[in-house]
C-alpha cells in the first residue's frame, strides 16, 4: 500500500515536472515568439556610422503594416544651385508631411531596378576598413558601363573634387545614388533616366588609385550602406523594406523583412 502511494506520488510529480519543462520551453520558443509579429522582422544590424544613424528597434504598431511598393513620395524635381553642384544636399519636400516613409524592396520587379555596375566586385566595402567610406567601391574594367539604379532625375553631372566625374540621380522613391570616379558621362543634368540607362563609364577621375566605380545610396543627403539596398554577390536587390525615419537632422534607415511576399527580383533557379 505503502509503495502504490509513492508510486503515485512519484508520477504525480514527473508529470508535474513534464509540465512545467513544457511551459518553460513553449514561452521561449523563437517561433513562436516571431508568431506575434508575423509580417516584419529586423533582419540584422546594419553598418552605419554613428555619427550618421543611431539604431533603433523597430516599432510594433509598424509591423503588421501592409507596405505599398510603389509609393508616391513628394520628391522637389526642380533643382537649386546648391543641388546641382554639390553631392550632399537634401531636398526639403522629402519627409515634409512624415516623418517616416517605407521603401519596399521585395516587391520590385526586374525592370524596377538595375545593379548599377554588372559583374563587378566589391573592392572596398561601406565604413569598413577605411573608416568614414561613404560608399561601396565597385570594381570591373575600365571603360565598362554604369547603370542608373532606378527610374529618377539627373540632379548633378559634373566634376567634384575627390569624386572626379560624378552623377547624382534623384529616384523617384526618395533615395539618390551617387556614381563616382567616371571616365565619361553619357547623360548631362536635368535629365530623366530610366532604370539599367547606361549614364557613364567606369574611371579613375578624382582621388582614385585603380579604375572603379565609387557608389553611394543617400536619403535627406545623408549616406547609408548600399549593401542594404543591394545583395553585392547576387548583384539583386535585398528583400528589406527599409524604414526611414527623420528625427531632428538625423536620419535612420532600419532593414525590416517580410514573411509574407516572394522576392520578385530574385531569380528561382
Ligand atoms: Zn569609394
């Protein structure tokens, strides 16, 4: 008798136990953690300078918004001197209504976008080694062919100091590229481009030691790094949505995914 009662309190207490593991395990499970925000996750820390961008985490009430690929965004079209001759200005129409604007990557079709240097290498990546690297250098052959990255507006086509002959575009979701160095432009300022336009060729004008191309992803003037935009290996865009967010004079651009779409762009093999 005696035995049967320790018996059953014996197995009382597994069972208990058993329970009790399983309780613990479900409420630390990642899955079921990302089964709270099922549309967007932060993908990783991105490298941005400190000066520059501060990180943040993102925002719940966010992440279960639906994100319109192809927003319209209130771009100034009309360029004032100090957009035409230099690379860092801001256009006061961006962010004037929020404070807070998406651009959805994932969803971009393949006539979107171009790389901007096809089947080039990366030399010399974002911040890295040389610190304050404003860009991604790119590297192919001399004379090679440099793409408009979207559809945009020509703001600035000239020769500037350190970057030799550049090209600044002014796309029509809100970002600029910036190409540097090139050897020759094919397109002059004020001009609209279409995304893959050729617009130059690859250089070493300005402060460059090899031919190459010096490319730049810019927001409110402010530079962040392309490897967000672009996938460097695959030469296809990420399928982040990055959400920009102005606070005073700083910008912040914060990589978010979805669960919930297929990359368009990215090729099924
Ligand atoms: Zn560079």
């Amino acid at each position: 008798m005696l035995h049967k009662i320790k018996y059953r309190l014996l197995s009382v207490f597994l069972t208990l136990t058993l329970f009790a593991c399983h309780s613990i395990h479900k409420y630390v499970t990642p899955m079921e953690a990302n089964a709270e925000f099922p549309v967007l996750k932060p993908e990783f820390m991105p490298e941005l300078p400190a000066v520059d961008f501060a990180w943040t985490t993102p925002l719940i009430d966010l992440i279960e918004t639906e994100i319109d690929p192809y927003p319209i965004v209130n771009i100034t079209e009309d360029f004032c001197d100090r957009d035409i001759n230099h690379v860092n200005s801001s256009d006061p129409k961006l962010f004037a209504e929020s404070d807070k604007m998406y651009i959805d990557l994932i969803r971009l079709q393949k006539g979107d976008y171009s790389f901007p240097l096809p089947g080039a290498k990366v030399i010399s990546p974002f911040g890295g080694r040389r610190k304050g690297h404003t860009g991604t250098d790119l590297k192919t052959f001399a004379g090679d062919t440099i793409r408009a990255v979207f559809d945009g507006i020509v703001r600035m086509a000239k020769e500037y100091s350190a970057y030799g002959n550049v090209i600044v575009i002014r796309h029509f979701n809100g970002l600029e590229t910036v190409y540097s160095h090139n050897s020759k432009h094919l397109i002059k300022q004020g001009i609209r481009v279409k995304a893959g336009q050729p617009i130059a060729m690859v250089g070493r004008t300005g402060r460059a030691t090899t031919d190459h191309l010096h490319f730049e992803v810019r927001i409110g003037g402010r530079a962040f790094n392309p490897e967000l935009l672009f996938d460097m290996d695959a030469q296809c865009l990420t399928d982040n949505v990055l959400l920009c967010t102005k606070n005073k004079n700083k910008i912040q651009v914060v990589p978010m995914q979805h669960f919930s779409f297929e990359a368009h762009h990215i090729d099924s093999k």
